[in-house]
C-alpha cells in the first residue's frame, strides 16, 4: 500500500500551510526537516523521508547537522542537492547562533570561551584551534580559525595568530582549542605555543590573557584554563 503523499493531507495538516497559520515554532522536528526536504520520491512523501532521515540519525538534530553528504545519501530518496540543501541550513542556524551570542559578549570566564567556540566546531572529531580577538572593553571583536584538523601544534605560527589581531587593533586576545578526546590537560607543544604567542604579543602590545583548552565530546564540560593554572608566563595576563 503506497504512502500518502503530502498533497494528499488535509491542508491545515501540511508543514508549508501550517507554517502560514500557525508559524514555523508551531511544527514538529520532522515538519521542517519535510520542509527543507521539500519534495519526496514515488510512494514516498517529504515527511516520510524525513522520519527516515531522523530515525538513521536516532533522532538527533546534532548528529544530523554534523553528518556529510554521503552520510545523508545513505538514507533512500535523499540525494546531493537534497543533502547539501540539509547542511545549509543548519549551518546557518549555527551562525544565528553565533551573531546572538557575540552581540555585546563578554568572554570573562574559561567556561564561557569554551561555549562560544564550541558553537563552532566544524565536528568533535577534529582540532581547532581559535583565537579570539578582544577590544579594550574585553568584548569579542572577531573569532579567527588558525588551523583545522591540527596534528602538529608547531603549525600555529605568530604571524597567522596576530596579523588579524593587528587588523583589528585589538587590545588583547584569547587562544582556544579543543581536544577531540576529551582530554582537556595541555601538551608540552601546548605549553610551548602558548608562551610562543605571549612572547611574539609582547613584543607588538597585543596581550595573550588566557588558551584555554576543553573537550569536544558531546556530553564533556572539562576545561582547562592557563590563567587559572598559572601556566601563563609572568607579566601576560597572568
């Protein structure tokens, strides 16, 4: 027996007309992702690759958003436009996200660095390492992606860190980076790095005040901040 097809609802039971009477909060999970998938295939609505798509992700937007096109391509009916089309929005969602929270934001504690970036992940399973640009009020001017996917932290050099920060002419700034494994404690290329950077800031008035490391995990809130270790050297933020 053949699925119905959206078409076939009731009007006031289809994602695009409830939207219109009712707003886009007012619909389910799967409503919008029928929404963005906009079309279905023969004998198989919208909606039904939607549940399709929620249920092959166990029903998670999060590790749906992070999946790659081939992964959603996996799922009958979704091909790559339709894929690509996913990813988009929910990368810009993540910007949304992004523009409320960098509004007047204030990084004044480890905890709240590590939220702001998190936002940012490309995945949890790669390393990034930021560095956050601070006006004289200590509120974010701009959030710069040094390297993707870091093996080697000796790849993090001065000139990448700072040309921006001198740009900007910002008076400070915050490296940050995430361990895919959880584990928050620095490395000795770590340590090395960040003195690196507050000798290379000294020397052009931009202060490091903090590199504040944390897990990536999706259920891990460790982190591990230098300032509050007094692992930052003498005289920079410390």
């Amino acid at each position: 027996m053949a699925e119905r097809m959206i078409a076939d609802l009731p009007s006031q039971e289809r994602p695009r007309e409830r939207v219109l009477s009712f707003g886009a909060d007012a619909l389910s999970t799967r409503e919008l992702l029928a929404i963005v998938i906009r079309s279905g295939t023969r004998g198989h609505s919208a909606l039904d690759l939607a549940t399709d798509l929620l249920q092959h992700f166990s029903g998670s937007l999060r590790k749906l958003s992070s999946a790659t096109v081939s992964e959603i391509c996996q799922i009958p009916g979704l091909g790559p436009a339709k894929a690509v089309e996913l990813l988009a929005t929910f990368a810009l969602a993540r910007r949304l996200r992004l523009e409320e929270h960098t509004a007047q934001c204030k990084l004044t504690a480890p905890q709240e660095v590590a939220r702001y970036v998190r936002e940012k992940l490309r995945q949890d399973t790669q390393e990034e390492f930021h560095v956050l640009l601070l006006d004289s009020r200590m509120q974010l001017l701009s959030d710069i992606l040094v390297t993707l996917g870091l093996v080697d932290r000796s790849l993090v050099h001065a000139r990448e860190v700072f040309r921006f920060a001198i740009r900007e002419a910002c008076q400070a700034v915050i490296l940050c980076h995430n361990h895919p494994s959880g584990e928050t404690r620095p490395s000795v290329e770590d340590v090395k790095i960040t003195h690196s950077l507050q000798k290379a800031g000294e020397i052009i008035g931009i202060q490091v005040l903090d590199h504040v490391i944390f897990g990536s995990g999706k259920c891990n809130q460790e982190v591990f901040s230098f300032r509050q270790a007094n692992l930052l050297l003498p005289g920079d933020g410390g």
